[in-house]
C-alpha cells in the first residue's frame, strides 16, 4: 500500500510512519519543517520526507494520514 503522512516530523506521526515502513508499505511524507532527530529517523527507516506542503504529494497514493496539527486549509489534506 502506497501511504503519505501530512505533518510526519512528531513524535506520533514519524513512529507511526516507521512502522508502515516495517510492515512492508511505500511511505511518503511532508511536514512545514523538518530537523534531527524526526528526519533522520524517517530517512533511515526508508521514508520519503519533503519539506512543505503540495497538493501532488497526495496522487497516485491508497491512504492518507493527517497529523492532529493539519489544518483543514493545507493543500494535501
């Protein structure tokens, strides 16, 4: 399953993201900003991290997950 976060840099959202990762799933992810330790963490599990916020990260995906921090204005959501 092909999945992206919105907002994936806290704590919830990058653990959360690392084990979609480790049960086999495709995992993209964007947050407004990103720093260590969050960005390293999804780096090294595999995961796909861009920085801002674009209506094209969301195509082409099965699911979306939104941080409790999205606003309903953000493009991907």
């Amino acid at each position: 399953m092909k999945i992206h976060m919105i907002a994936a840099c806290g704590v919830g959202m990058s653990a959360l993201a690392t084990l979609l990762r480790a049960a086999g799933h495709t995992v993209t992810a964007s947050d407004e900003q990103a720093y260590p330790p969050a960005s390293d963490v999804l780096r090294d599990a595999g995961v796909k991290l861009r920085i801002g916020w674009d209506a094209a990260h969301v195509r082409n995906v099965d699911l979306v997950v939104c941080g409790n921090a999205v606003r309903r204005t953000n493009v991907e959501a």
